[in-house]
C-alpha cells in the first residue's frame, strides 16, 4: 500500500490559518463584550428615572407648598451646568426688584420679584421681560393707587437638580372688595441643552407616562370636587372643577415645577385667569 503524507510546509499554512481565525474570534469577541458593556452604561445615564415618592412624601410635600416661597436657590444634587452670568456677582436667580411700602388706606406691598442671571440667551431674555410685565410692572402701578386698599405680594423659590432649572413665583393680590387672586408662574429650563425643559420631558426623567400622569390629576381634581359639593351642599360658595375638562389634560398642563426631593409640582392656580385665591396641586 503506498501512502502519500501531505508537505510539512502546507500543513504548517493550514495550522497557522486555524490558529489565526481562533485568535480573530477571540478577539471580535472582547470588542463585541465591551461594546454592549458601554451600550448598556450609556442608555442607563440617558434614562436615570428619578425615584418616586412615598405617599407621606406627597402629602408632606402638599401641604408645606405654602411655605416653599422664601427667594433663594435651593441646590441640590446632581448638578454640572456651566453658565454666562449677566451680575457675575450674583446667583442664577437673584431677587431683581423688591418693595415693601405700606400707605395705609392705599396699598400694602411686599414684592420679591426674582429674575435669571444667564447672559447671551433669547429665551431666559423672553423669561425676564414677562416676569417684569406679569409682576413688576403691577407692583409699580400699586404706587400709583390712593383709596384703592390693594394689598400684593410676591415671592419666589427656585430648585436646580439634575442640571434643570425650575423657577415657581407666586403674588397674592386682594384689591378693595374684589376676591384675593392667587396667581402662580413657573418656568423650567435645561441647563445642559439650554432650552426649555417641557412636562413630557420631566414625566420622562420621572418614568412616569402619560397615562398615569393624566389619572393621578383626574383622581385628585375628583376628589377635591367631591368636597366642594359636600361643602355647596352647607351652603358655601367655592370654585367649581370640572374633572372631564381638557384643562386636566397632561397635555395642556402650563404650570409646573421641579422641586425638593425631586418632586414634581403640577399647579392649577386657577386666579391666573379668575379672581380667586382657589388652587389645586398635584405631586408626583
């Protein structure tokens, strides 16, 4: 029998094509673990769902709403934003026009009109030019009142967390025999983007959809409408909610703000538009 044995020199070509092809996958392996390692980083720092509050939390946090507005910057955690200041001297909100005059059978002011200290910026400019026309241009019209009784404050607090900058200003404002309106406005901005930060996009940091936003408002306007009726039915007067309105839709929500504990504030200040110091305010 005649065997034929295949040259040394082939059979060290095919052993070093095999070693090479085991060291290639060996290696687009590795790549390939560590890519997803990095996908999988990235994608949980884009999503970094803010954790939710306990039902004492939003209660505590219901009923201390009052006692929020004290003019200052609350820092809290998270934070990496770089700014152009306008006052370099100042902080990012700054208590811009203050009055506390008082003329007896004229007016009683206690103002505290807060304004954006970020420079070299279009819509932080629109910002401060509507919080001077909505709240300062009323405070110096009050000055120029006699026999009018008008009683007005404002006070601010502002809340900066995960690079998001969230500015809620609230006046009271009682004018002779007319009802006390309590107005509210907030504004939110993106500190990293520089650009509005919208309520879809703080439901989305929260994890919270849309769905559950929309049943959480109906729930609480029901639930405050079911003690106005009681109270109707004892014969007082309060503003009525209608919890079928569009206004309760997540959609068309205008007044909201990015608090303490990460918080987030849903307010229907319904003096905004009515005089009447009525107000609603759902947590989340």
């Amino acid at each position: 029998m005649k065997v034929e044995l295949e040259n040394k020199n082939v059979i060290s070509t095919k052993l070093k094509i095999v070693y090479g092809v085991i060291i290639l996958f060996c290696i687009i392996s590795i790549i390939v673990a560590i890519v997803l390692q990095f996908t999988k980083d990235d994608s949980s720092e884009e999503t970094p769902n803010l954790p939710s509050l306990s039902e004492e939390q939003t209660m505590q946090h219901e009923t201390e709403f009052d006692n929020i507005f004290e003019n200052k910057v609350n820092y809290l955690e998270n934070n990496s934003y770089k700014i152009t200041k306008i006052e370099q001297d100042k902080e990012i909100i700054y208590t811009g026009y203050q009055d506390n005059n008082k003329k007896i059978n004229d007016y009683e002011l206690d103002v505290n009109i807060p304004y954006i200290n970020i420079g070299n910026n279009a819509l932080i400019d629109s910002y401060n030019q509507e919080i001077r026309d909505v709240f300062e241009t009323k405070a110096k019209s009050v000055l120029n009142t006699q026999n009018s009784s008008i009683i007005y404050t404002v006070n601010y607090s502002a809340y900066i967390s995960n690079n998001i900058l969230s500015l809620v200003i609230r006046s009271t404002l009682k004018e002779g025999s007319n009802p006390q309106r309590d107005i509210v406005q907030t504004y939110n901005y993106d500190l990293e983007t520089q650009k509005e930060c919208t309520i879809d996009e703080l439901l989305e940091l929260k994890g919270i959809s849309k769905q559950e936003a929309n049943r959480k408002i109906r729930d609480k306007i029901k639930e405050v409408q079911k003690s106005v009726d009681e109270l109707a039915q004892l014969g007082y007067t309060i503003y009525q909610r209608n919890p079928d309105d569009d206004m309760y839709s997540i959609n068309n929500v205008s007044e909201f703000f990015l608090g303490a504990d990460n918080a987030l504030y849903i307010i229907y200040a319904y003096g905004n538009q009515n005089h009447t110091s009525e107000m609603d305010i759902v947590i989340m």
